[in-house]
C-alpha cells in the first residue's frame, strides 16, 4: 500500500506533463490538426484511464486479496 502513496506524485508529474503537451494539439486549427486530433483525444483517454488504474484500481485490488486471506480481528492473537 505504501508503494501507491510514493508513486502519486511521479505519475502525476507525468500525466501533466504529458496532457500539457498534447491539450493545445488537442485545440489547435491548424492544418493537419483533424488528423493530430484524432491522436490526441485517445492518448489523453489513456493517460487518465492509466493514472485511475495506477493509483485507484490496483491498491484497491491488492488490499483486498492481500486482506481477504487474513482471520478475522476477533480470532487474532495480540
């Protein structure tokens, strides 16, 4: 779980930084922007859907099977 927390700030550096070069192709008028928009939209869909499953779906997934194996606080030990 630890892991997640260390890697939010890295992978948002990133997807920012990423998003941030590819918003104005996104905008642009230009010739040849039908086709760079195109490539856009799906990149940035990606970068999003990427970053949900780094820092949401996996941990979340982890801890469950990591906790579902565990007995109950009742019949632990302390």
């Amino acid at each position: 779980m630890l892991g997640a927390v260390e890697r939010v700030r890295p992978k948002m550096m990133t997807v920012v930084a990423i998003m941030g070069g590819l918003v104005p192709i996104l905008w642009s008028t230009g010739a040849g922007s039908e086709l760079m928009q195109r490539i856009a939209v799906p990149m940035i869909g990606g970068m999003v859907s990427s970053t949900a499953l780094t820092l949401i779906v996996i941990p979340a997934v982890y801890a469950a099977i990591k906790g579902w194996g565990l007995p109950p606080a009742s019949a632990r030990i302390e």
